[in-house]
C-alpha cells in the first residue's frame, strides 16, 4: 500500500513495493535447471503448476459387452504420458534495457539444454528429469516489469534426492520414510530385506567387492569387483526378500520414485 505524506501543503507518494513476508518467500523459493537458478537472477516466483500425467490407457470393447476391458494396468503397475510442470516468474522495478537483456539471458540459458535434472525449492527432497518445452515472456511497461512463464516436459515421477540407506537427518520426512540397511557384509548366507516405499518400482545398481551371490525377487547373480558395473535388478514396491552367499560386500543403490 502506497504511503502519503503531507509536507508544506505537497502531497507525496512512496512508489516503492511494500515489504512483505510474501516478498521473502517470492526471493528464497524457485528452480535450479542446470547452471540456472531463479533465484540468483533475480526472479520471483509467483506460481507452480504441477498437475498429474495423463494414464497411457489401453482398452478393448467387445459387441454386446457392458463396459470394457482395461489393460491400462500390467503387472500392479499404471503407465503415464510425461507431465507437465509450469512456473511463473516476475522481474520487478526494471527498466526496459535491462528487461529486454533479462528476456534474452533467460531463453539462452534455459531453451539449449538438454534433459537433466530439474530442482524446484518446494519440495528440496526430490529432483524432476526433463527440458524446457516452452518460454513465454509479458512486458509491462507502465509498471516496469517482466514475468515469464517456464513450461517443462518431465518425467511423470519425481526421484528422491538421496540413495536409500543415507538417511541424511535433516532430509527425513517421519510421514513418508522408513531407515534401512543397505550395506553387507558377506562372509555366510544370510537373508535380507529392501523396502521400496516409492509410488512404483525401481532400479537398483550395485557396488561390489569380492565375489557375491545374490538370489531372490526373480533375481539370481553371481557379481565380482570385475562385473559389477552396469548390473541392474529391479525392486516392486514393498518388501523385496534376497538371499546373499559368498565372501566380500555388496552396496545396494537406488531412489525411490515419486508420485507427488
């Protein structure tokens, strides 16, 4: 709100923007896409928009069947198209040089590159994997601003942060986590448990010394120092049971993928 002072029958207007906690918040949140991030730029976020993908639905209808037959579903799994993420941004008290120079800087760091990761600071647990799709610009002269509106074609789930097992404190959500050892040694068989709590499965890389058998979850390997690179097993969501023989240690990697 504007602030009027009288002074020796003049009438004067503060012009400058109000200082708000919205203000704050609109500094300290935004995205990092590659070596760009919003906030170091100077562009205040005004709004996200992250609606959920679109099934890949597959039916079948049969004459003189009620309803139809759905295989949109395989093996406990739905499938989706890839989503689309929307944030709009706002250059304030600029002048038109340097908004034009700010349109230009924008587009050039952001339309090149390629898929990556894509952090957005509302939720700092999880990173998205896609590119820009689009860049929209609206200037206001009369106001002296700018705002952009940033589309992305991601991958439909978010990826946790961090591997399972790191269990870094201040990153654990009590609502949504469960601590788990993903660590062994290997000098006798012994049974283990690796608990996917994401939305759905995952894949799990390895990292091995010795030599080390692994059986179970449809799953049976024989992985050495020597071979263990490019090694993939899958995890279902829930409970996955293995059962490890051998002698040296095995390192299970993998992040949960999310539907949020």
């Amino acid at each position: 709100v504007a602030n009027e002072v009288e002074l020796m029958g003049y009438e004067f207007m503060d012009t400058q923007p109000a200082y708000s906690k919205i203000d704050e918040q609109l500094r300290t949140e935004g995205i990092i896409f590659g070596d760009f991030d919003s906030r170091k730029e100077g562009w205040w976020l005004l709004e996200r928009d992250a609606p959920s993908p679109n099934e890949k639905v597959i039916v079948e209808s049969l004459p003189y069947m009620q309803g139809n037959y759905d295989f949109s579903v395989f093996d406990d799994e739905r499938y989706f198209e890839n989503r689309t993420l929307t944030y709009k941004f706002k250059i304030v008290a600029s002048p038109y040089s340097d908004r034009k120079m700010l349109e230009h800087e924008i587009k050039r760091k952001l339309i090149p590159m390629k898929i990556q990761r894509l952090i957005d600071t509302h939720d700092s647990n999880y990173f998205w994997k896609g590119k820009v799709q689009s860049i929209t610009l609206a200037d206001d002269n009369k106001y002296q601003t700018l705002v952009a509106t940033i589309t992305f074609n991601c991958y439909p789930f978010a990826f946790a942060k961090n591997y399972e097992g790191s269990d870094i404190w201040d990153d654990v959500e009590f609502e949504h986590w469960v601590f788990q050892e993903v660590n062994f040694d290997v000098f006798e068989a012994k049974k283990i448990t690796l608990i996917n709590i994401g939305s759905r499965s995952t894949v799990c890389s390895v990292e091995v010394t010795g030599n080390v058998w692994v059986r179970g979850n449809n799953t049976e390997l024989q992985i050495n120092s020597s071979n263990y690179l490019g090694v993939e097993i899958v995890l279902n969501r829930g409970e996955n049971y293995f059962e490890l023989a051998g002698e040296g240690t095995i390192k299970f990697k993998f992040r949960r993928e999310e539907m949020i």
